[in-house]
C-alpha cells in the first residue's frame, strides 16, 4: 500500500498491532476528551497565505540549543517502542538519524541508552525525576555521556487513569521486555518508573544545577508556570498535555500555546506536543510562536508499519507536508511563519 500521510501509517499500524497494545499508544485519560481536543484544536485553524514574494524553495531548517535541525518536528517521548516493533527504541534512534533530527529517549525506552546512543542519532533524554536522588543522578550521568539535553517531565505526579488499559488489563509490559534505563547494574534487577507527587521547583534547581545539560520542562501548561521555569533558568519548555494521556479536560496543547508564548517572551525556546499530524500543523504551532514541535504516536505508527523504515516514512511525509505548506504560504524559512499567516 503507498502511504500519502500519517493518517495511511496509523491504519496500517492498527492492523499489526495487538489490540492491547495498540490502545495503548492510541489512548488517552478519561473520557479522552483532551486527547481528541488536540486534533480538534488544530482543525480550527485556518491558513492565510502570501503570494507573490519569490520565496524560492523552502528551507525549514531550525537551530536548537546549538545544533542545527534539518527541520522543526522532533521526536516526543514515548514508552516500549519493543512493542511496537522488535528493534524498538534503536530503528527510531537510527529514523531520526537518517532525517537530521533529535529524538527524546523515553524513560521507559524498551532498549538501554548506550545501545541507542551507538547508533549516532542526536539524542534528548526524557526524565521523570525519581525520589530515590541518588539513582535519578545516575540516570542524569548516563543522559550527559548520551545526550545533549534533558527533558523534565512535570505533568506526571500521578499517573493518569486510562481506561483503555484498565479494561484491557494492560498493566505491565509482556515478559521479555522491560524498561532497560531501570535496570541494576548489580542486581540486574529493574526498578519501576515512581510517579513523584512531591517533585518541586527545588527539584528542578537540583536538576539544574547538577548538570551542565540544557533542561526542557515538559508538560507546561500555564503561563505563570512557564514564567517561572524562565526566572529558574530552566533553558526550554514543552507545551504539552502528555498527548491527552495524563489530565483530562486539559486544553489543548495548540490552545495553550499562545499564553506560553507571550509569557516567555522570546527567552527560551517554546516547542509544542500533542495532535500534530500534518504540514500545516507544524506551520500553525510556528506561527504561534513555538519553535519547532514534536510528534508521539506518529513515530509509533511508523515503527509498527515497519520499523525503521516506516519511521522514516513519518518524518519524511511531514517534512514535505512542510516544506510544500510553506512554498504555498509563500516561506523561505521558519522566521517567515509569523502570526499573520493565521486567519482569526
Ligand atoms: C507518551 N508520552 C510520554 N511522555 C513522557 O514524557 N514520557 C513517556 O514515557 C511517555 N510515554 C508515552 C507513551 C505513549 C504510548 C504515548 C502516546 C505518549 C507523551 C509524549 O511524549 C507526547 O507528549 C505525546 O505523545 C504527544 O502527542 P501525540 O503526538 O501523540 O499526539
């Protein structure tokens, strides 16, 4: 089958995946409300395109944190890519490579760190700080030989009620698989992953101090939050509602994003995650202000339609989706997708 968007990998994935597994990736907290409000949200936007400016081919290349990007869409976070594919976290480690762009190890990858690191992709490391601090700096030692940012997940002091799973009884991963970063190196036994209740802006101070990475929190939402996160020092910040997964009835990740914006004002980089599925999409969250995004359950689609290869896919159908969106709003390059491109 010739696959023309991301909506053909998602169909194809569905087919291949468990049904367990795939409501797994698919689904959302509650009602699922937020989940498909992250979509719906970004239907609501309509383009206003200028013509005439001899824009040429588009190059829709961005630099972040001192590396440069062959485009703005990145790779989110997302657990137990073993289940969506045999080579897991290391097919999409090598799909990121292949397309020049950074994708975010998940605390729960399926594959240890070292092993996706040696496959030369750009690599981000996503941290759900543990209570035990001594095994979270560990983790942070592991992520500065690895990676080159950290990415602090903070909309998670709970985890979020999924009905999904709680009526498939999809509880823990099949035997064989397990989150590889929890392991003991001793004990060769594997921790569980500690949702902490109790993480706190000093937390994110310690984070910060004890490490000479760039820190992303990940998961704001408010902008006195992300006023906050500036005046800490943190260096980026992720709008983003953990893909409808964790607080239902949250916004939507593209509704929050202008208030995020304004209150930054231009002093770290603001991305976005959550129902980004086309060009325009991309281009939308560009013109309000994020500075690139990240996609989730795409990356996964793409890897149970054909590992690496079906990755690529994913990333290669949103580059051009881009690149094509922007020659049609008239766009050389990201710094043309401003706010007046937005009808309303
Ligand atoms: C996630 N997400 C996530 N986030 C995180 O910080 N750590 C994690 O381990 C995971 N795991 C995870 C698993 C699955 C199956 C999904 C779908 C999502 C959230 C993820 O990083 C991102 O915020 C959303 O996936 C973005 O929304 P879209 O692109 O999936 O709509």
């Amino acid at each position: 089958m010739t696959l023309v968007s991301l909506r053909d990998v998602a169909v194809s994935a569905r087919r291949r995946l468990v049904p367990a597994h795939y409501d797994f990736f698919a689904g959302g907290a509650g009602e699922e409300r937020t989940l498909r409000d992250n979509r719906a949200a970004f239907d609501r936007w309509r383009l206003r395109p200028r013509v005439l400016r001899a824009a040429g081919v588009p190059d829709p290349r961005v630099e972040l944190f001192g590396t440069e990007l062959s485009g703005p869409v990145l790779i989110a976070p997302t657990a137990f890519h073993r289940l969506a594919h045999p080579d897991g976290e290391v097919a999409t480690a090598r799909a990121a490579r292949a397309a020049g762009t950074v994708m975010t190890v998940s605390m729960a990858a399926t594959r240890p760190l070292e092993q996706i690191a040696a496959t030369g992709a750009r690599l981000w490391f996503q941290l759900y700080p543990q209570p035990d601090r001594d095994f979270t700096a560990s983790l942070v030692k592991r992520a500065e030989r690895a990676c080159t940012a950290l990415v602090v997940s903070v909309d998670s002091p709970v985890l979020g009620r999924r009905a999904r799973d709680l009526r498939n009884g999809f509880l823990d991963l099949p035997p064989g698989l397990a989150c590889e970063n929890l392991r003991d190196p001793v004990t060769g036994k594997v921790r569980d992953i500690v949702m902490d209740p109790s993480l706190g802006w000093d937390d994110i101070d310690r984070l910060r101090a004890g490490t000479g990475l760039p820190v992303l929190l990940k998961g704001v939402l408010h902008p006195a939050d992300a006023r906050e996160a500036v005046a800490r020092g943190v260096d980026g910040i992720i709008v983003s509602n953990h893909g409808g997964r964790q607080l239902d009835n949250a916004v939507a990740a593209i509704d929050a994003l202008p208030a995020v914006v304004g209150a930054v004002d231009g002093r770290i980089p603001v991305l976005l995650d959550g129902g980004v599925r086309r060009g325009t999409d991309v281009l939308t969250a560009l013109a309000l202000g994020a500075s690139a995004v990240l996609v989730g359950r795409p990356v996964i689609w793409g890897l149970a339609h054909d590992g690496e290869a079906g990755v690529r896919q994913v990333l290669s159908l949103l580059h051009e989706e881009l690149t094509g969106a922007m020659a049609l709003c008239g766009a050389a390059t990201v710094a043309d997708l401003t706010r007046d491109l937005l009808a309303a």
